[in-house]
C-alpha cells in the first residue's frame, strides 16, 4: 500500500521507519531537511501535498497550529487523492480534532483521529498503543483495511468508537493521569526522605507492593536518578496539560489536581527546563518552591 506519511520527528520516524520495513511503499515529508540515510526504505518527497497523494497519510506533528499550517492552511485536504484516510496520531485539542472530523467529511476523504501510547522507543520498536476513533466508515478503515498498516506500529489498537474526540480525550487523559503519577512519586519523595529513607528504597517498596505500574516503574528510575534526558519533553507536556484543562473547562468542570501538575510543569519550562523530560516537574516538586510560569502556554515559546 502506498502511505504517505507527515513528521519525522523522534517519533514519526521509528513509525514510518517500521511502515516501510513492512513492505509498504512510504512517501515522507519533514518541515526540515533530512537526511535520506536516516530513513532507509522511506522515499523523501519535496511537499506535503505529495504525501495526501496516496491511499492514507499518517501525520505526526506537534501541535495544533503545526497541522493548521501544513494541512489546513496548504488546503491539502481539498487537494488529496480520492478514497483517502487521513490517520492524524498527534496529540491535539478536543475542540481541532471535531474540526479536522468536519473539514475531512466536507472533502469525502477518511479522518480517523488515533494519537498513540508510548515513547520514542517504543514507537520505534513497533509496540505503540493506538487509540484509534472516527466515524462509522472511517473506524471500519482503521480497524479492517488499515489495520496492516497499523499493525506494524502497535502492540494493540484501541476502537473507542465514532467520535474521533474520544481519542484525543483518552489521550489527554492518559497524560494528565501520568503527570498526576509523578506529581505523587514527588510528594511521597517529600515524607519519606524528610525521615531517612532513601528514595531508591522507597520506590522499591511501592513497586513491589502498590504501584506496579509502567508508568512507576519508568518514572520512579528517572526520579530516583535525577535523569530528565527527554522521552517526552516538558514543554509538549505542558501543552498537553492545557488542552486538558480546556476540554474540562468545556465539561463547566475544573480539576484541581489537573492545574497542579500543570503549575509544575509551567514552573519547570519557565525555568528553561522546556527540553528535558517532563519528570522534571518532580524536582520543582520536591524542591516546594512555588514560582508559577504562565499557565496559558506561553512558558512554552521561552524554549
């Protein structure tokens, strides 16, 4: 099958990397210039309009305004070839997400929302969670006719249904649940380090009896090693943490311990830490240093 694929970023190109290594014809675009060796088996196209040339497209862009500006703003998806999927795995808002659903069923193409689980590691060894959600016709593309494309990218897909937000509020929601789950690896770090005990010791006890979670496991390491080398970097977390906020506030809900995480890692980018892991936030937690960064996202483009 012929794929097109948008964004080969760290992890985009294990993703389309592992596309191509299953036998699919791969046509990539990069906002910047790469190099053909880094993506042996995937063909470099000069335009993202080449790659909605093609039976689906994958796009892996890291924001909102970033597909805006490549997809919408270039009008690819009025100019992309008939019978096509467009499968958007970016982590996006709510509100986009029903945008691209109506902008796609306007053109007659295919739109399935499916943002992925897991890190560029594990993008690239082919074991991604995939939330995979869209109109009736589009999931049954998802999970029957694309389900060899995605089968090369995921440990499982995930239907969650027709409505294609539902993927990206699970997805918002998995993210707010992980930095709720450092947050309190930090606190706890807080107690039982004011006592002695050793934070290495603590996190063993805790897997080896209540929280034996990936989720621990990973975050516990990093936390224990004071390691923030970037799996997921804080200023994308940031950002996600604000589009969860907005999709509760369009529920006419807060969530407090939602704008606390999302305070820590404001804290962390506003302090030039946008480019590490975003279990950076554990050390502003530890620290108890309040110096909220603006909350809006505008933290962000200090980076």
């Amino acid at each position: 099958m012929q794929i097109g694929f948008i964004g080969l970023g760290s992890m985009g190109t294990g993703m389309a990397l592992n596309l191509a290594k299953a036998g699919h014809d791969v046509r990539a675009w990069n906002r910047s210039k790469l190099d053909p060796d880094r993506v042996p088996g995937v063909t470099l196209v000069e335009s993202a309009a080449e790659a909605f040339q093609a039976d689906a497209v994958f796009t892996m862009l890291s924001d909102d305004p970033a597909i805006r500006e490549v997809i919408l703003d270039a009008g690819l998806v009025k100019g992309a070839s008939p019978g096509l999927t467009h499968v958007v795995t970016s982590t996006i808002s709510v509100a986009f997400a029903r945008e691209l659903a109506a902008l796609h069923e306007a053109a007659g193409i295919g739109y399935v929302s499916a943002p992925v689980l897991g890190r560029p590691n594990v993008a690239a060894s082919g074991q991604l969670n995939i939330l995979a959600a869209g109109k009736a016709d589009a999931v049954a593309v998802a999970v029957a006719a694309i389900e060899p494309i995605l089968a090369p990218l995921s440990k499982k897909v995930w239907n969650l249904g027709e409505d294609p937000a539902r993927a990206n509020t699970a997805k918002l929601a998995c993210n707010m649940m992980i930095a709720m789950a450092i947050e309190a690896m930090a606190e706890a770090v807080v107690l039982t380090e004011g006592v002695g005990l050793e934070r290495a010791d603590f996190f063993e006890l805790i897997l080896g009896t209540l929280f034996s979670g990936r989720a621990y496991e990973s975050y516990s390491a990093q936390i224990t090693d004071r390691s923030f080398e970037p799996g997921f970097k804080a200023r994308l977390a940031l950002k996600d943490m604000r589009l969860a906020s907005e999709a509760g506030k369009d529920l006419g809900r807060t969530l407090p311990m939602l704008e606390t995480v999302r305070e820590r890692l404001g804290q962390a980018v506003g302090e030039g830490h946008g480019e590490k892991d975003w279990s950076i936030m554990s050390e502003i937690a530890v620290r108890g240093e309040r110096n909220p960064a603006p909350s809006d996202g505008t933290s962000e483009k200090k980076q």
